[in-house]
C-alpha cells in the first residue's frame, strides 16, 4: 500500500512539471500565431483609436468655439 501511495505521488509529482511552456513564450513565432479572439480584440482596438480621435476632435472644435467667443470661458 505505501509503494502503490508512493508511486502515485511520484506520478503526481513528475506530471507537475513543464519547464516547457517558458522557452515556448520566447520564442518569436509564439507571438504571430494567430489566436481565437484576435478578430474581437482587433475590433476593440480599433473602437478606442476612434474614441481617441473623436475626442481630439471635440478639444478641437472646443478651443475653436473658445476662440470664436473671444476666449471668455463664463
């Protein structure tokens, strides 16, 4: 019973290991690999560069109107 216990742990043990997974995130083609939520990130990032350009827009339009009322901000 204590070999069958201490084989187990053994087993238990050695499946715990898996110095792998670190030298296959540095590696360059771990980074292009294409993944399954590319397409909703793409779209995410997209969203925020237009959120960033609406809002140059408003400053812009902002100052503009500032400007037009002769800087009186009241």
């Amino acid at each position: 019973m204590r070999k069958m216990l201490l084989m187990g742990a053994c087993v238990a043990l050695a499946a715990c290991g898996g110095g792998d997974d670190e030298a296959a995130k540095t590696d360059p083609a771990y980074e292009d690999r294409e993944a399954v939520f590319d397409p909703m990130t793409d779209t995410i990032d997209r969203a925020k560069e237009v959120e960033a350009m609406g809002k140059d827009r408003k400053k812009a339009m902002d100052e503009a109107l500032e400007g037009a009322e002769g800087g009186n901000a009241e």
